[in-house]
C-alpha cells in the first residue's frame, strides 16, 4: 500500500482546500522558505502539519494528542471545518 496524496481542508496552516501528491520511493519532506527564498531554513512552511494530518486520519488525533478544535485553522470562521483525506 502507497501513500498517494492527502486532501486538507482548513487543517492547520492549510487554510482553504489543498492537494499534496507523493511522489513514489519518496522518503523525507522538504519545502522552500516563500517569505525568504534565498534562506536555507524552512521553517513554518507545513512539513510537520502534513504529518500531522496523515496521524490525525489514521487515529483521530496527532503524535502530540491533538484533535478536532486544536488542528482547525486559526483563519477560520464559525461555520467552517476541517477535513484530511488520505487516498492510497
């Protein structure tokens, strides 16, 4: 069985509807700084809530016993939701 993309729907810093495909044999996620290109950190880019999102799929909850409220994002209004999809 392969990971093939995740669907988040206002999770975290994913606010709005976002698609992530995975490639195939990918072993580690990275990501670019977009406020500073030329920087090497990437921090607060959404690495970890990826991983989040597959944890809060799989069990309802992330590695740090997050879930439901804590994870919507903070852009969100009252009526809104969040969603994470995961499609093998």
């Amino acid at each position: 069985m392969r990971l093939e993309s995740i669907t988040l729907k206002n999770f975290c810093r994913y606010y709005g509807d976002h698609e992530v495909n995975i490639a195939p044999g990918i072993t580690f996620i990275v990501s670019r700084n977009y406020d500073n290109p030329e920087a090497w950190e990437s921090n607060a880019v959404g690495k970890t809530s990826l991983l989040h999102a597959i944890s809060y799929a799989l069990f309802g909850l992330t590695p740090n016993g997050l879930k439901g409220d804590d994870l919507i994002s903070h852009q969100c209004g009252p009526k809104e939701f969040l969603c994470v999809i995961l499609d093998f």
